[in-house]
C-alpha cells in the first residue's frame, strides 16, 4: 500500500516539464565576479547559467515544476478531488455493515502555458471506511427519512512515507509525505430500485457529508557538486557548491458533497453506477522554502576572468506562494464494482463540469 500511494504521488509530479524559472530547487549566481555588461563579459555570464541549469536539471528531475501560485491551487483543488468516493457508498446493497479501505487520487490536469507543464496538481487521500444501515435504531424516522433507507459511513486514515530519489550523494533529492483523510457521510435511498440480483435497478439515492484531507509534503535537496568546465573563450571554473535548501506544501482542505446516484446489478457479479454531485469547498495550499546554504565560491580564471574572479552561487528552494480551493464544483461520476459474496472490489473515475480537473478511487469492501 506504502509504495503505491507514494508512487502515484511521485508518478503525478514527474509529469511536470522541467522549465528552470519554476523548478523547486534553483542556483542563483550572486556575484559573476566579472563585468557581465561587456560582450566577453556577458558570453561568460551565459557559459555559467548554462552550466547551472545542468545542475538544476538534474536535482530536480523527479520534483515538480510550476510556477509555484499556479502549483498550490492545483494541490489544493487536487486534494479535494482525491476524497471523493472513499467515505461513500453507491452500489455495495448494504443490509446490516460494511468495512473496508481504498485510495483516492486527484490531478488538476490544466496545463499551465508559463512553464509549459502537463499538470497543475496532484492529491492523495487513503481511508478506511466503516458503515452502518440505521434501521436498528428505535425510532421509524429521522427528519422526515425513514431509517431502514438511511445509511451512515465514517471514514478515517492517516499515513506517512519517505521516498530518496536520486543515489548519487552529490545531488541527493527526497520527499517525505504525511497524510490524513477523514469524513462523514449519509446516504438515503430516495426512490427504491426494482428487479433482482441478476438483472435489477437499484433505484436513486441522495449523498451528503463532509470530506477533510491534510497531505504535508517535504522535498529536501543535499548538495556537493564539484564544478570543473572550460568554456570555448577561455575561461576556466572550478569549484564546489554546497547547500541543502528544502521546500514543504501543505494542503488542508474541507468539502461538502451533494450527490445524486443510481446503479444497475447485471448477472450478479457485476454493478454499474453513476452520478452528479455538487462541493462546497473551502482550504487551501501553501508552498514554504528554506535556503539552509551559504554562497558557495567558484574561481574563474582566464579569458574573460583575467588574472583571476569568484562567482558566487548560492542554492534556494523556489515554491513560496499560496493558492486556494474553488469554492464551488460540479463533477460527474462514474463506478464500476465487482460483487463476490460478502465482499465488493470497485474503481470509481469522477471529472469535473468546468475544468480539467479529475480523480480516481480504488478499494475492496466487506458487505454483510
């Protein structure tokens, strides 16, 4: 379970394109040493960016690359769209209880034109579901709905996981993910289904809860890379840049679904079900960076350099920015289940009415 929750994670983040002005670890040149306005002067200034986005390039190969406010409402509309369909039940024809687990994961697939990424976001959220059919209670009716039609689901999940993507010690790059989902949810079965096991309608049922999700992801960044190149004018740097800057997002997110549903049961084995829902929503993402490094000196010597110059470099994490959930979304959705006895394995997709955003849930129930 571990290792497929983080690699969807890091699946959703390797599909950012690699733009240098919004990768999450950058090297800022400081100090050039030399005169960059002069023509010699600005052919070596590009000889060292060119030589630091090498770098860059690969210590961020594996991380996310947005531009960071476009980032952050991504992850936070992303984190809403992964809770939908782990607290809730659509064609499971629960009688008495249900246990069971799954996992959810969100994608805001918007492209973003500055930076030219295939995703603005991704979410996850894990959960363990519990649910129970109200008809034990004493009393027939609870606010007009009677209660052999009214069912309730509590979910609740928390996990962590840390990921090393890169063996080379020089340029060392991890993420660490700690995540909670959790939730409530009824649903009341409006208009009763006909038919059978085999072939029947299992009529429309109304959904209404409250989804939290929390993902607090750290990505950290270790240093020591030697520099040693000769550029076609002459100039010749070397030296070694050290840092470990390390940049965090954390996402809190609170939704409100209202849904609609109907299913069908074919030759038993078989549910199909689908519906619309409509989230009140409110949360938002926020992006932290620390540079923990000193500027680092790489010595010039030659060509443009003269007798000798120092260019100082210093390493930061570029993801300082905040971005909020849209407050109000209208999705469809769609399930496939497989019933065995006792037990219902499903995939439910789910898109939104008014953007690229999408999701997919997963899991395994024990249906008494």
């Amino acid at each position: 379970m571990k290792k497929l929750l983080f690699a969807l994670m890091t699946i959703g983040c390797g599909l950012y394109s690699l733009d240098s002005s919004a990768q999450i670890f950058k090297l800022n040149v400081t100090d050039y040493g030399i005169d960059t306005t002069t023509p010699q002067g600005a052919a070596f200034k590009s000889f060292v960016d060119s030589q630091l986005l090498t770098i860059e390039n690969d210590i961020n190969k594996d991380l996310p690359s947005a531009q960071p406010e476009r980032l952050m409402e991504g992850m936070a509309d992303s984190s809403v769209m992964a809770g939908k369909g782990i607290g809730s039940d659509y064609a499971s024809n629960m009688e008495v209880f249900l246990i069971g687990a799954g996992v959810g994961v969100g994608a805001d697939l918007e492209k973003d034109e500055d930076t030219d990424s295939d995703i603005s976001g991704i979410g996850i959220a894990p959960g363990v579901i519990v649910g129970a059919n109200l008809g034990f209670l004493d009393t027939n009716k609870i606010l007009g709905m009677e209660t052999d039609r009214l069912n309730v689901y509590l979910n609740f999940m928390s996990y962590s996981h840390e990921q090393d993507f890169e063996d080379d010690p020089a340029k060392k790059s991890s993420a660490e993910i700690d995540m909670t989902a959790m939730g409530i949810h009824f649903r009341y079965d409006w208009i009763k289904g006909n038919g059978n096991k085999f072939l029947g309608w299992g009529g429309v049922k109304l959904h209404f809860g409250y989804e939290y999700n929390k993902t607090d992801l750290t990505f950290n960044s270790t240093i020591n890379e030697t520099v040693s190149e000769t550029s076609t004018s002459g100039e010749v740097i070397n030296g070694t840049i050290d840092g470990s800057p390390s940049a965090t997002i954390l996402v809190n997110t609170h939704s409100i679904p209202l849904e609609i549903s109907t299913d069908v049961q074919l030759l038993y084995i078989l549910s199909l079900y689908g519906g619309l829902g409509m989230d009140y929503s409110f949360g938002q993402a926020k992006g932290d960076g620390s540079l923990n490094a000193d500027e680092s000196p790489i010595t010039c010597t030659g060509g443009a350099c003269g007798g000798g110059a120092t260019v100082q470099v210093q390493p930061e994490a570029n993801i300082d920015a905040t971005g909020k959930v849209n407050p109000l979304n209208f999705r469809g959705f769609a399930g496939l289940q497989v019933n065995l006895p006792y037990i219902r394995i499903f995939g439910q997709v789910d898109k939104s009415l008014g953007s690229e955003l999408v999701g997919a849930t997963a899991g395994v129930r024990f249906v008494y």
